[in-house]
C-alpha cells in the first residue's frame, strides 16, 4: 500500500549509520574501483605517518652531535620521496572515491526512478510529486558528498589515527598510554550528542526538500501567481519555509559545533599535557629530541585525525537519513502488476472493452463511490459517448480501462479477459489515449509524436501529423520536427498542444480509442478538420468519447448518460432529448446557451 511521507517517520528515531548499507550495496558491484581507492588511501595514510619518521631521522642522525652533512642529506631525500608518494596516492584516491561516488549516485537514481515508473497513479496522488523530486536531488547531493568525499576522510582518519596511535607507542609506550587515557572523554560527546545530530540532520533534509517542492510548484504556475497578484504572498510563504530549514539546520550545526569544540578541546589538551611531561623526559635524557619531534607530530596527525572523525560522523549521519528517504522510494511496490502468469490477451485484437457490476472508490476518496454497480459492454468497432456532468464517473472509466486502478468489486474485460489477468503492458499496449489536460514534455516535436509509436519513421510522423491537422504549424517551426516545445509545450498555443496529442494518438494506431473531450481546445475551423481526421480513424476502431459539449457525440452509435457513477440513459442523441431525461436537460441548457 502506498503511504504518506511525514516530516520525521516514527521510525526516524532508530535511524543511524547502519541505514548506509543500500549505498554499499551499490558501490559493491565496482569491487575493482573499490579495491584501488582502499589501496591508494592506505599508501596516503602510511606516508602520512612516514613524515614524522623522516623528521626524527632528520634531528637524530643530522643534528645530532654537531651535525652530519651526510646524515641530513639522505634524511631529506627520505623525506621528500614519502611526499612524492603521498602526492600520487592522495591523487588516486581522489579519483577513485569521486567515481565511485559519481557512479553510485547514477546507480541510485536510475533504481529510484525505475521503481517510481512502476508504481501506480494512486502513490502520486498521495504524495507531492515535487518532493519527490527533491529527494532525487538533494539527497542523492548528499550520498554523492558521504561516497565520494565523507567515507574517504572516515577510512583515511581511521587509519591515520589508529596507525598513529600504534607509531605513538613505538616511540614512547609511557606517553602514548597517558594520551589514549583521554579517548574515553573524548568518545563520549561524539556518543552523546551524535544522537541529536541525527535527528535534527532528518528534521533539516526534510525542511530543505519541502522548499525545493514549494520552488517547484510556484515556479509551474507562474502564470496564476501573477495573473492573481499573489506574488507577495508566494513570497512571504517562501520566506516562511526558508527560515523553517534554517532553523532546522541551525539546531543541526549548533549542536555540531558543541561536538566539535568540545572534542577538539579534549584532544588538544590532553595532547599538551602528555606533551609537558613528554619535554621532561627530553631534559633528563629518557628520549631523543627526534623522538618528542615525532611524538609531536604524530599526535597531531592523531588529534587532527580524530578530531575530524567528529565532522565526519555528523555527515554520515545525514547521509544515512538522506539514504533512508531514497530508500522508502525504493521500498515502494506497484499495486498495479502483472499476474505471475499473465493471461494473454487473444490475437488479432478485436477492441471489446466490458464492465461488469464494477464498484470503485478512488482511495482519496473513500467515502464516495466513483462508480457503483456500473455494467456496460462496447462491442469490437463501435462508438460509444460518455455524457454527464461532472462528478458522475466518465473518467474513471478511462482509468479502469487503462487499469491505473483495478476495481474495489466487479470485472473490467478486455476481449474477454479480466484485466487483473493480463500484463497491464499488454492491456495499455491496445489503447490510444487523448486527454482533456494535453501532456507535451519538454523535448522536441520529433519526440512528442514518437511517445504514440517510439520505432516511428519521419513519413509515418507526417503522416500522423497530416491526419490531425498538425503538419502545418509542424512545418512552420524554426526546427520542424527538431523544434524543442519547451516546458509543458510552452511554444505551442492550447490548440497546437492538444492536435500533436491527437497525431500521437494516431500513430499508436491501437485497436481501443479514448478520447476525453479531444477537439476541447481547437478553433471552429481546426475543430472541422481534425474532427474529420477522427471520424476517419474511429471507423476501424472501438472508441470511447467522454464529452462535455453534446454536439461532438450526435453521430455516436450510442450514448450513455452517467450521474453519480450509474447508467441513467441509453440511446442516441435523437432518442434521447425527446425523452425530457438528464441528457435533455443538458442538451437544452448547452445548445440555448451556444444560441445565445
């Protein structure tokens, strides 16, 4: 069943780093990428805790007892070899995790939408599509950062540090054991306060995705915005969702900051202190001069090392909250599937489509019966018109039969076969569709026309282009077919839009054909023309026409008058408005109307 998102999951509490498992998942199938950043960052992390070697060679060997011109020269040629290897490892370690980050991101977002495509319209209308947007991009940012920058910095300051730590007691066991007795107060606030860094890392993704869906959806109806003078009160509502996040974000990073002062503070010092007894051990003679050298930089390497764990686990954190998110994408299952076995639809196709005492409630929508008891049989080859007014179930009709739904009682068949039998690919693949609201997507005409029939040559194109009247204004474009339309067709005028449907339509050349008011949006003359191209194309097929205005369905071979989701008449138009029923009445309100 789809679900609701809310702002924090009950389950957000228990969230932790363990959620970043799906991102290994992912990065599993690169073992050799994998396997090549691991190598560089540990030939980083060694020649990093090379350098405070090189240093006490250096004091030992040439300064010591006077200097030794010999002992110095080699110890700097030591020193700068560990700097060459440092440079091409740190390289290759860049490289390496930036690709895998990169390429896991791809990954994940390919699965994602993979997944989204299959489920059905139900999820959508439940859940803002804008926001699920955001979680496409925001949070994959975010697992690209954890992948290509934030694990690497974990594993590298893991190795330093612990690496250091054991070079620490190589050099002075009684001062390495007196600094490690620190790391208990330091794990303690990263424990304690890490808890709440992870619930307000949640609470500021989900502040941040909701204005990216308040951008998204504002940006779309600018037209409305403007031609209603609500810029002010967009504005202002914008404002408000900006300083929610920031405030949001700011409980996140103060408490970050807490952690890091406070960590920082514990390192350092006790750093200072092994550091104080560590120079009297220098001044009786117990250790070199090298040796606190070394002593001096490897615990800073460590401090350093450990002290950006605490940044470190902090976006680990969101990453794995951002994680969790793309992961109750991913968890989502269609309500609409094929069958294991899916029954096969009969060839050749006839176009049959039948409804069987249907009932269906739309789940928004419980409480209401969008169809009820509803049972109706169009034969191979006929037009049927669907009339009413609004609110009595037209359209559901086309969304049972493209099983967008399936019904909550009752059988709809395709040429005999219940659809919950069949693959819905197979069912959808026999269906030509116009819709009322015209959908163009932002790409080229080329494509447009292509989404009836993707294997379609330019001849078939102009063809289904002719046939709609569309080729003209095709022709004309600065591009023809190449024309980018722009978003939603924001090149094209309503009726320019709403013909390159009916040419889609057209090349799908489907045995079943649903047109929702299709000639809603042309001009008197256009409307002729494409209405004959219809009439052509209805001739060889079922077709199903929802109409809302009465004088596009007078020549249908049978008219069903709807109100609250039942038959209430059946005829043709000239039966029908002689019989004083709903679709008299509509008849006489619409066509006085048109006379006046």
């Amino acid at each position: 069943m789809a679900r609701n998102y809310d702002p924090i999951p009950p389950r957000g509490e228990r969230r932790s780093i363990g959620e970043l498992r799906m991102i290994w998942g992912l990065a599993a199938h690169y073992p050799g990428r994998i396997a090549a950043a691991l190598g560089s960052l540990l030939v980083a992390s060694s020649a990093t805790l090379a350098i405070p070697y090189g240093f006490k060679r250096i004091i030992d060997r040439g300064f010591a007892a006077g200097g030794n011109p010999h002992g110095v020269d080699s110890s700097f040629r030591y020193l700068l070899m560990i700097v060459v290897v440092l440079a091409a490892a740190t390289a290759c370690r860049f490289y390496f995790v930036s690709w895998l980050g990169e390429r896991v991101v791809a990954d994940l977002r390919r699965k994602v939408q993979a997944n989204l495509l299959r489920l059905a319209p139900r999820f959508f209308e439940e859940n803002r599509p804008s926001e699920i947007a955001s979680r496409m991009t925001s949070d994959t940012a975010i697992i690209e950062q954890i992948v290509g920058s934030t694990v690497s910095m974990a594993l590298r300051n893991s190795f330093t540090g612990i690496g250091g730590v054991i070079y620490l007691f190589v050099l002075a066991p009684k001062l390495a054991a007196a600094l490690l007795l620190g790391i208990p107060l330091i794990m303690g606030p990263i424990l304690i306060l890490g808890r709440r860094v992870r619930g307000f890392s949640r609470s500021s993704q989900d502040k941040i995705a909701e204005v990216g869906a308040m951008v998204a959806e504002t940006l779309g109806a600018m037209k409305i915005v403007q031609a209603f003078n609500q810029e002010k009160r967009e504005e202002d509502r914008f404002g408000v969702a900006v300083e929610t996040a920031f405030a949001a974000g700011k409980r996140r990073f103060t408490i970050r900051a807490a952690m890091t002062a406070i960590v920082i503070g514990l390192i350092f010092g006790s750093i200072t202190m092994v550091l104080w007894e560590g120079a009297r051990s220098v001044t009786t003679g117990d250790i070199s001069g090298g040796t606190i050298a070394a002593f001096v930089l490897t615990g800073g390497f460590v401090a350093g090392a450990f002290g950006a764990l605490t940044e470190v686990y902090g976006d680990l954190l969101r990453g794995a909250g951002a994680a969790a998110r793309l992961g109750e994408l991913l968890a989502e299952k269609p309500e609409i599937a094929a069958p294991a076995k899916p029954q096969a639809l009969p060839i050749p196709p006839r176009g049959m489509l039948a409804f069987d005492h249907v009932e269906f409630r739309y789940p928004t929508r419980p409480e209401i019966a969008a169809l009820h008891d509803f049972s109706l049989t169009v034969s191979p080859g006929e037009t049927v018109a669907v009339v009413g007014p609004s609110g009595a179930g037209k359209s559901t009709l086309f969304q049972l039969a493209q099983r967008f739904y399936d019904p909550t009682a009752g059988t709809v068949r395709m040429d005999g076969v219940a659809l919950t039998q069949a693959d819905p690919a197979a069912v959808r693949q026999r269906i030509a569709v116009v819709p009322q609201e015209t959908v163009i997507f932002a790409a080229s005409a080329r494509d447009n026309l292509r989404y009836g029939r993707w294997d379609a040559d330019d001849a078939q194109l102009w063809a289904a282009a002719e046939t709609a009247n569309a080729a003209k204004f095709l022709q004309e474009l600065p591009q023809g077919l190449d024309t980018f339309l722009g978003e939603g067709g924001a090149r094209l005028s309503g009726g320019q839009r709403q013909r390159l449907a009916i040419a889609r339509a057209v090349l799908r050349d489907a045995p079943l054909l649903l047109l929702d008011e299709a000639t809603s949006a042309l001009d008197a003359e256009s409307e002729r023309l494409v209405q004959k191209a219809l009439e052509r194309l209805m001739t060889r097929r079922t077709t199903i026409v929802i109409a809302h205005r009465l004088a596009t369905v007078r020549a249908a071979d049978r008219i069903i008058v709807m109100d609250q989701g039942r038959i209430v008449e059946e005829g043709r138009h000239d039966e029908l408005v002689t019989r004083s029923g709903l679709y008299a009445r509509l008849a006489q309100l619409q066509f006085e109307g048109e006379a006046a």
